[in-house]
C-alpha cells in the first residue's frame, strides 16, 4: 500500500478591525484623538499584519490612558 500525505488546511485568521471611531483628528503629537494612533499607523495599517496591529492596539490602549480618556 502507498502511503498518503494528508495536508491540513490551517483556517486563515481574520484581520484585526481598526481601531478607527471616525473622529479623525491628528493632534500636536500625532495622535488621532479618536482612535489614539500616530499619523504613521493609520496610514500603514492596511498593510500591517495582525501581529503588527495588536501592538498598535495595545500601544493606543497606553496612550489612551496617559491622555486620561481611560483609566
């Protein structure tokens, strides 16, 4: 008998959501006052992997909470 490799098909994880509440405005600092990310994150987003955009989130998450808008 020949033996058969059988390859299992890991499901694709989905993409992270954006952050984005649709209150876009970049502050002194670069940040949006809505979603607490730099002007750089949000334009590199798109093509971040959800490795990349867990650390934005969590880095919004601190940013969030240095401006006092969580705690």
């Amino acid at each position: 008998m020949s033996e058969q490799t059988v390859k299992t098909v890991e499901p694709k994880e989905r993409p992270v959501k954006s952050p984005c509440i649709s209150v876009c405005a970049l502050n002194e600092q670069d940040l949006c006052e809505g979603c607490f990310r730099s002007g750089n994150e949000i334009s590199r987003w798109g093509s971040m992997d959800n490795d990349e955009r867990r650390a934005v989130l969590k880095l919004c998450t601190e940013r969030a909470r240095q401006m006092g808008r969580i705690w």
